[in-house]
C-alpha cells in the first residue's frame, strides 16, 4: 500500500494528499492483447479465465483530466464484453482513440484496465481543471465526450468521438486509480457509502435517458412500461423512475428472488418469464413471436387493463420482436443493448402500420447523469447494490453477471477496505433509512 493509498484511506486533508506522491504502479482489473483468441470455438467463454489482477504502470495526466482515487467501482455487462472479447476485442476502441494523436497515444496499451463506474477522492487535477480539487468526493459518468465537436454542445452523446470510459478507452474504474475527464465528475451523494455510490451512474443514467431525457422515451403519469430484465442493473434503475414518474411499471423477471427484488423495488406488475414462454424461438421465428406476444398482452391487459405504452428494451435477440408486437398502436420501444444478440428479426407491419416508435439510446450526457445524481441525493431513487466483491475477485463479480445470477448491481471494493466506508452525512443516512438503502443486499444468490 503506498503512502498516497494510506494516506485516502485514512481520510487525510486535501494538503496531505497533495503532499503524497501518485505510485509509480497501481493494482487494476485488467485484460491482455496476447489472449484475444483465447476462447474461438470455446462453448463457454468463462471471464474468469481472461480478467487479470495486478500491477500497471500509473499514466500521465492530460491538463483536462484528474486522477481519481477509486474507493469502489461495479461490474457492468461491457467489462463482460470486454472479457470475452466480443463483438470484437476492445483493443481495437484504443487503438482507433489513440490514432488521434497527443494524450489520446497513451491509452494505445497491450493491456486494458476496464471499468465503467467508480467513486472515489480526487487526488491530482490536471493544470485544465477549473470545478474540482483535490480531496473532492465523487462519482463518476461513464461518458468521455470531446467538447471541440459541435454536435457534443447539443447533446453529449451525438458527438461522434463519445466513448465509453473503462470500454473504449483505458484507465477504467476497476482499479486503485482511475484516470478521468473533469467533465465525468459528478459529486458524491454524502449519505451513501462508497460501494453503494459506485453503483448508480452508467445503469441509472443509462434508464433515466431511455425513460425521461428529451430523447428518451419521455415517460407520463400513468403510463405502462414493460421492462425486460426488470432485476438487472438496468431494469431495476427503470422500476424505481418509473415508479417515481407517477408510471405503472410491469417486470418480466426470471426467478422467485428476482420477483421479490423488484417487488421491494415498487413493481406493481411481476411476470415470470417462464409465464409468457419466452424461449429461443422467438429470436427467427414469426408464429413464436405472435403467440409468445399474445400470452404477454393478455397477462399485461389482464393486470393493468391496457397494452404497455413504453417497452423498456435491452436485451436484444430475444426479446425484440415480442417488445415491437406487444407495445400499444403509438406506442414507442427504447432500446440501449442487446446482450443475447445484436441481430434482430421483427414483424415491421406492426411497427408502421400501428405507427409505433423504435428510439436508439446510449448511456447518458452530463446533464442527464447530474438529475440522476441529484434523485439519488434526495432519496427518490436508491442504490440497487445486491452483492459485493474485493477488486481480486472480481473475475467472480463479472462471471456472475455473465451468467444471469446477480440482482441488480454487483459492486467491488477497491481502495476501501470494507463495505459502509464513505458516509459523509450519517444524519440524513438515518432520515432516509438503512433499509430503504440496502433494499436487495439479502436477495441475491452471489452474496
């Protein structure tokens, strides 16, 4: 541990860290070029076989970034693309970023420190950096947007040189350390611990621009919303703001534990998915879409009396061609991934000819990511932490949500040292309720 590390961790003043020197070398969760190819034609492409543990060099800053000191981060399904090496390798986003010439080189590594989420104290700002010092506490938004691009000042996420920090570029969150642009920062919530704040950007954000951002769905009272996934990191952010939207959310979910998560959550409608019988046909074939789509509506209409004016879409492959048939005449699908397939097959007379919307969503701008921040701060919206890991087992973490076994969020320690470290407000901590805040932390089946 070096002095720097000690030195956050016991809680030193922004003069003393500053007097601390960044370690030449970090601990990070990391994967390697050499093992590109290490699972072609392999059925089971275990993560726990690709994801690394150990020391990297530590980079040099940009005069626009700062070196965060990461506390506690979470495992989002791109650190499971990442690991398995599909689409296609992520070496290959760093090497197209580092193309650009200047700081962009330094992410061009063998090795790729992964990691979307992340919170933490800033220990050393960039000679750019006007909003932030050190020994801030903060949050971190997985968006790196280039703010020398005009389409960047009408919407961070149209920028065509957006990426994903942890996935298209390096220096991710999985680590002792993260380098991050100051346009990421978001301020810590005081009353949420570490591991608990860590967990809410990149999914939060991510359904609060599908659901309410202008270029989202733009979610009314009263409305039905159909959520795949609805126990998931995603799913379980889209219960709460819908909930919180005066919305009536309708959970498809995939076990009994997973039913009483999003039940806990405010779901007024949980559906099995063995209900609807939702099975690998649906993803080719027509007649298994119509009939699987017709069980849904029936059980939906059957509950709520009417069809869902929102499908709240991210599972891709299997689940499209149903959320297109079942969604109401007018009625729009947000979609942000697609995690059993990116191909997909669908009925389009019921698109056009009942005028319903398909709208492409993709992680969240700044502005999005601090109202989701400030929800969050104020209690509307809770952390959906189930279980929590040590940065050396976060292979575990990952594999756990590479095989649908976790609930909600899957945080891991990084530089803490135990879960509940980070609370800076206890007081409004007991107004809000411990366990209002750790809702899910008895369900999940990795814990």
């Amino acid at each position: 541990m070096t002095l720097l590390s000690e030195a956050v961790r016991a809680g030193a003043s922004p003069q003393e860290l500053e007097r601390a020197e960044p370690p030449r070398e970090y601990t990070a969760a990391y994967i390697h070029s050499e093992d590109t190819r290490m699972f072609e034609g392999v059925a089971d492409k275990d993560v726990r076989k690709s994801l690394r543990v150990g020391g990297v060099p530590m980079p040099e800053l940009a005069p626009d970034e700062v070196l965060v000191a990461v506390m506690a981060s979470a495992v989002n399904y791109n650190t499971v693309w990442s690991a398995i090496f599909e689409p296609l390798p992520t070496f290959r986003f760093l090497r197209q970023f580092a193309a650009q010439g200047g700081w962009a080189s330094r992410h061009d590594l063998p090795y790729h420190v992964l990691g979307s989420d992340g919170a933490g104290v800033v220990v050393r700002t960039g000679s750019g950096v006007r909003h932030w010092r050190t020994g801030d506490h903060v949050v971190v938004s997985c968006v790196q947007a280039d703010d020398q691009e005009a389409a960047t000042h009408a919407d961070g996420m149209l920028g065509a040189e957006q990426r994903i920090w942890g996935f298209e570029t390096n220096f991710g969150g999985l680590a002792h350390y993260a380098v991050v642009r100051a346009s990421q920062l978001i301020p810590k919530p005081g009353h949420l611990s570490w591991e608990e704040a860590a967990c809410n950007p990149l999914c939060g954000g991510t359904a609060y621009r599908m659901l309410i951002g202008d270029r989202g769905a733009r979610l009314k009272q009263g409305e039905i919303v159909l959520i795949w996934g609805a126990a998931g990191g995603l799913g379980a952010y889209a219960v709460q703001l819908v909930k919180n939207g005066g919305g009536i959310p309708v959970g498809v979910v995939s076990s009994p534990a997973k039913a009483e998560a999003v039940r806990r959550l405010g779901c007024d409608v949980v559906i099995d998915r063995q209900e609807i019988g939702l099975d690998d046909r649906t993803a080719y074939d027509p007649a298994a879409v119509i009939e699987t789509g017709k069980r849904l509506g029936r059980i939906i209409r059957r509950e709520v009396g009417e069809d869902p004016h929102i499908v709240f879409e991210h599972v891709g492959r299997s689940t499209f061609p149903v959320s297109v048939f079942v969604v109401r005449r007018g009625g729009t699908v947000v979609t942000c991934g697609s995690s059993t397939g990116y191909q997909h097959t669908y009925d389009n007379r019921y698109l056009w000819m009942k005028l319903k919307r398909i709208i492409g969503s993709h992680a969240a701008n700044l502005q999005e990511q601090w109202e989701l921040n400030r929800l969050v701060s104020l209690g509307r919206i809770v952390p959906t932490l189930s279980a929590v890991y040590p940065l050396a087992e976060v292979a575990a973490a990952t594999r756990s949500v590479q095989t649908n076994r976790h609930i909600g969020k899957v945080g891991v320690l990084c530089l803490a040292e135990e879960p509940g470290q980070g609370v800076t407000d206890p007081a409004l901590r007991v107004r809000m309720g411990e366990e209002r805040l750790s809702l899910l932390r008895d369900l999940s089946p990795t814990a």
